[in-house]
C-alpha cells in the first residue's frame, strides 16, 4: 500500500511529473492530452483568473495523480471535474480516491450543490466508471455515438450534502 499521499495545489515544478502521468494513461488519445495541458497552463499562468484549480497528490515526494476541476460557467454552486490520473504504477492504493475527496471537500466548503464529470464509453473506462460509483457518482445521461461510432458519453452527477 502506498504512504498516505500529501494533497496540495499544484504548482510549476510539477508540471513535467503531471504531463507524464497523463502522457503514460492508455485510457487518455494524444489530442485528450494536448487538452489536458491546455488547462493546466492556463491554471499555471493566473490561477485565479483561469478559472481552473488542480490539485496534485505527492507520495514519497513524487506526484503521484492530480485532478482538475472548475466552477461551471453561469451555475451556482455547480462544479465540473475536468480531469484526474493517478499514475498507472500507483492506481489502487488510493490516490485517487483522496484527490476527489479533497475536490469534493473544497466544493463543499464553497457551497458547492452538484458536482458532474463526463467519461467515455469506450472499453477500457469501466474501472473508471466503477470508480466514480463507488464514491456516489451517478450516470444520469448517455449520448450515444457522442465521442465516436459506439463511444458514448456519460455524464455522472453527485449531489452534495451540506
Ligand atoms: C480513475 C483513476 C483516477 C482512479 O485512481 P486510483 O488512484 O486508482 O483510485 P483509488 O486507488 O482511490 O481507487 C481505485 C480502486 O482501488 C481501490 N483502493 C482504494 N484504496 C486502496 C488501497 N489502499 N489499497 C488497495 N486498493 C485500494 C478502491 O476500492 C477502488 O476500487 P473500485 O474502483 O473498485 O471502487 C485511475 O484509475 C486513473 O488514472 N485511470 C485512468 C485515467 C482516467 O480514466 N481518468 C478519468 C477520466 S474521466
């Protein structure tokens, strides 16, 4: 089992460990990594303004997974989760399960009401869907095709309670 990992912001220094991660995850296309890293420069270069927060998870003084999440635009108190990656050597010890649990903590405390992230059908993602049930998450709307021919996209809600 991996030492309880340290949950903190991201910041720059972690840049080459996060592209890594995401860059080494089957489950992600090299477009969806170009998108990934859109976010996290624009986090990177105004927090505050981006719109965007990251979270990175250390263990053992390496990243080992980070989460991306945001506001969603002329809501209130609905938030989008963009991204999370655990690093493929470290999944299932956790990692993951803390970042959403400190994101969903920091929503809460913002008021935050729904929380939505959006996932392909594709094989491939059923642990990852699996992984979302376990902590709540609902699917609650499937657009068929939506990614590709038979790649479906799910949108899985959590309502939180105050
Ligand atoms: C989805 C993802 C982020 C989960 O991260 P993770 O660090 O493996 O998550 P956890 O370890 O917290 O939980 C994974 C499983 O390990 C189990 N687990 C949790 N802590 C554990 C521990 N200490 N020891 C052993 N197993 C553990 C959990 O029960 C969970 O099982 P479940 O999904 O059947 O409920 C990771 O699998 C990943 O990066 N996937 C590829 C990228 C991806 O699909 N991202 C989402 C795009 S929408």
């Amino acid at each position: 089992m991996a030492k309880r990992s340290h949950i903190r912001p991201m910041s720059l220094e972690d840049k080459a460990a996060v592209m890594r991660i995401l860059e080494a995850t089957p489950e992600f296309t090299p477009g969806e990594v170009i998108v990934a890293e859109e976010l996290i420069d624009s986090y990177l270069s105004d927090p505050a303004e981006s719109g965007y927060f990251i979270l990175v998870a250390e263990v053992n003084s390496e990243v080992g997974g980070y989460i991306c999440w945001g506001l969603t635009p002329l809501t209130e108190g609905t938030w989008d989760i963009y991204w999370i990656a655990t690093a493929r050597e470290k999944q299932g010890q956790g990692i993951g399960s803390a970042l959403l649990l400190s994101v969903e903590a920091r929503i809460k405390e913002s008021r935050g009401r729904l929380v939505f992230i959006e996932t392909s059908s594709k094989p491939g993602y059923e642990k990852t869907e699996r992984f979302y049930r376990s902590h709540g998450y609902e699917v609650i709307c499937r657009i068929p095709d939506f990614y590709a021919p038979s790649d479906d996209k799910l949108i899985l809600q959590k309502r939180l309670t105050p």
